[in-house]
C-alpha cells in the first residue's frame, strides 16, 4: 500500500491527514473525537459537546485549530 493510500485510509479520523478534496467531502476534523465532518456541519457537531460542557478541539479546512473549553465556567461579566 502507497502513501497516497494510506493517507486516504486514514481519513477515518486515524491522523490529522485531509481527507480527499471534494465539493461534499468531509473536511473539518474534531480532534477530540477523531471524526471528520463538513465544513457546513462542523459547528452543530461543536454544539453538541457545548452541550455536554466538554472540551473540544476542531482542526478547520483553513487548517486553524481552535480549542473550545466548553467544560470552564463562562467568565463573570463585570
């Protein structure tokens, strides 16, 4: 199995490898859950662990990684 191959494989959330380039590919990942998502949906994913009041880190298909800390209390506003 070739490089290329295996990087696509691994697109299951196995690595922080892009998956394929596409118009309805997966391309956001939550690293916290190892799960790649689309663009459009990555933020109702991102709810869900609001929600939950748990940490989530996303890797965006801009490649910024932003780490939520949705399990801190929200700061006091003065």
């Amino acid at each position: 199995m070739g490089e290329k191959e295996e990087r696509v494989m691994g697109f299951e959330g196995m690595g922080h490898n892009l998956p394929p380039a596409g118009k309805h590919e997966p391309d956001c990942l939550c690293i916290t859950c190892g799960a790649w998502f689309h663009h459009l949906g990555i933020m109702s994913h991102r709810a869900a662990h609001r929600r939950r009041k748990e940490r989530c880190e996303i890797e965006f298909s801009d490649g910024r990684v932003v780490d939520y800390r949705f399990d801190r209390p929200a700061p006091a506003r003065p």
